[in-house]
C-alpha cells in the first residue's frame, strides 16, 4: 500500500531544486543504469558495468567503517546516483513537488546545504544500522525525504493531490499533515520487513525524514511563533 504525491501548491521559482533535479538526470543518462551508452555494452557485461558503478559511487557499509578515505566520500556521491529509470523519477518527482516551496522559504544556499547534508546522514545512518552489509545503497531518497520532514512543518496545511492504490488510483486532496505522515508511517512499517533480494532502504527515508522535519523545527519554530504572536496593544489601551 503506498501514496505517491502528484501536485502540490504551486511556488515561486526555485533554482537549485531545478539543478539538483538536473544534475542527478545527467549522472544517470551518463552511467551503465541508463542503458543508452553502448561503451557499457550490452547483456552480462552491462550487469557487471552496473554493479562496477554503483560499488565505486555507493555507500557499501561495510566498507564505509573500515576509515578508508574513499568510502566516507560515498554518502555524497550516492546521493545522485540512481539504479534504474523508476527510481530516478520517483524521487525527482518528490523533489520537484516539495523541493521547489522548501528552497523558497529557506533560500537557495540554505536549502542546498540542507539536502546535501541531511541526505548524508540519512545514509550514514542507515549504513550504522547495517554496518556488516555487503550490500550497496545509492540514490537521493534520504535527501528527498529531509525535504519532506521539512515541507511537513514549513507548510502544514498546504493542499497535496495524491493517488492511493488502494482508493482505485483517485486523485484526492489532502492538506501536507494528513499526506506526509502517513507516508512516513508505510516507511516505518516497510522498514520492519525482511525480505529476499534487493530491498528499499526505508530506514535512510526514515532518517532523512526525521532529520528534515526536526531541522525546519530548530530553524523557523522561534520565528513561526514570533510572527504568529498577536502585536503589542498602542499604549493606552485596554487589555483583553
């Protein structure tokens, strides 16, 4: 059972959402996930191509404890790594729809700061929970969801049009703190699962989630609540 968000308020322009956006669709049509380079070949050797790429610019826990200096620069670059076509578009939607609203209310330094920063963690985090793993994660899904924790506090009540396979695919519109949580919740109870084969790093999204929200709160709460405090009564008059 998942939500995918389709459309949210619309926001002035935002332009480092626009270039992170564009930078991580360049480093994928520029790798062996894409398929469309033939230097990478064609069938076998496009697989072992793939797994060569991604252990070189993904986050490998195990490998990332061991203080190789290489290894602690990999939470960086994943985060613009991507492993097939669905992930890539999945995520830049995301960024696209929260991103552009989450940069305008903290400014473009601030934000793209904040996406680098909380996505690294996020994957730090989630590579201290496997640190024996073998296995190698990549992708700017714990980036994305710090803007998701974030946009969650920053805008509240901002109406999001969502598709919920379990309501026939209708597009519906809920306000961002019906939507986001429970987004946060499939991640949490994915989380729990064990299953065969590739998995979804939900922990990182988690994390990142978890992250952004609490940096948006550390950040705007003492100007939110500054600005929402009634003004001061002119000298004079009465009380309520």
């Amino acid at each position: 059972m998942t939500a995918r968000v389709v459309r949210a308020v619309r926001s002035a322009p935002a332009p480092m959402t626009y270039v992170l956006i564009l930078l991580c669709c360049l480093v994928f049509l520029a790798g062996p996930a894409a398929g469309l380079d033939p230097a990478y070949g064609t069938g076998d050797g496009l697989l072992a191509a793939q797994r060569a790429y991604f252990r070189r610019w993904g986050v490998i826990p195990t490998e990332l404890f061991e203080g190789a200096p290489r290894a602690a620069l990999t939470p960086a670059t994943a985060l613009f790594v991507h492993g097939s076509w669905v992930h890539l578009l999945g995520n830049m939607l995301f960024l696209y729809v929260f991103g552009t609203m989450t940069e305008e209310r903290m400014g473009r330094l601030q934000f793209t700061l904040f996406y680098v920063g909380c996505g690294y963690l996020a994957l730090l985090g989630y590579a201290a929970a496997n640190a024996a793993s073998g296995q190698t994660l990549v992708g700017a899904s714990g980036a994305i969801s710090a803007v998701l924790g974030a946009f969650l506090y920053l805008f509240p009540r901002a109406r999001v049009t969502s598709l919920f396979p379990f309501l026939f695919f209708l597009p519906l519109r809920f306000p961002a703190w019906v939507v986001l949580p429970f987004w946060a919740a499939l991640q949490w109870m994915a989380a729990g699962r064990t299953a065969q084969g590739p998995q979804v790093a939900y922990l990182a999204h988690l994390v990142g989630f978890g992250l952004g929200f609490g940096f948006a709160w550390a950040r705007f709460g003492r100007a939110t609540i500054v600005r929402s405090a009634p003004a001061p009564a002119p000298e004079g008059e009465n009380q309520p």
